[in-house]
C-alpha cells in the first residue's frame, strides 16, 4: 500500500480513537506531506470538519502552485463540500481509499472523478 494512503489511514484512526468517524485525508506537495487531518465533525460538533478540510486547514497558508502541484490522498471519496474545496484550490489528483457512501445519505458522497470531468 502507498505510503500516503497508509497515513491517511493512521488519521482516519485517529478520528475513529477520537470518538469521530473514520475518515483521514493527507495533503503531499512533492513528495511530503504539507497538511493531514481526519473527521472531527463528531469531535468538534462542526458541520465543515471533515476530513479533507482538516488536512487544507493544516497545511495553512500555500501559494496556489502549492496546490496544484499536490496530491490529496483520502480514505473515502470526498463529498459535494470536500470536492469543491479541491476544484477552487486547484489540486490536479485525488486518491482514493473507498468508493463508498459509509451508509449515510446526509454525507452526500461523490465520485470526485465525475465531478471534475464536469470542468
């Protein structure tokens, strides 16, 4: 397994240790992790923490050539929220852990590679 998808697993663990749910994303810029973070919706009692959006928040402030020369690794495909975040901040890739809506039809689970074939 990538070594990136392996860390985004260790924060999805975290959150799940947490008492959140399970879902940890990591932001690389050439080959280092610049942000990671997990769900803390749950932790936090917030509606916007989700994964992704952890991992953006703790990257802090980057130049948009950051950003779209990164790769955002993630354990569940990002929702509507998530997926928009990326397509503003311009970052080009996203892997995915899980294809899969976690059972929850609130979370609004999208497949990133159909949104982006929209632009």
């Amino acid at each position: 397994m990538d070594n990136f998808m392996q860390a985004a697993i260790a924060e999805a663990q975290a959150g799940f240790a947490e008492g959140g749910i399970p879902i940890g994303s990591v932001l690389v810029h050439r080959g280092a992790v610049i942000g990671r973070g997990h769900n803390r919706r749950v932790q936090q009692g917030s509606a916007i923490l989700h994964g992704e959006m952890d991992a953006l928040e703790n990257a802090g402030r980057q130049s948009a050539q950051v950003y779209r020369d990164s790769v955002l690794y993630t354990t569940l495909s990002p929702c509507a929220m998530s997926s928009g975040a990326i397509l503003l901040y311009g970052i080009p890739r996203v892997v995915i852990g899980e294809n899969a809506d976690a059972g929850d039809p609130a979370s609004c689970r999208l497949n990133i590679t159909s949104l982006l074939q929209q632009y």
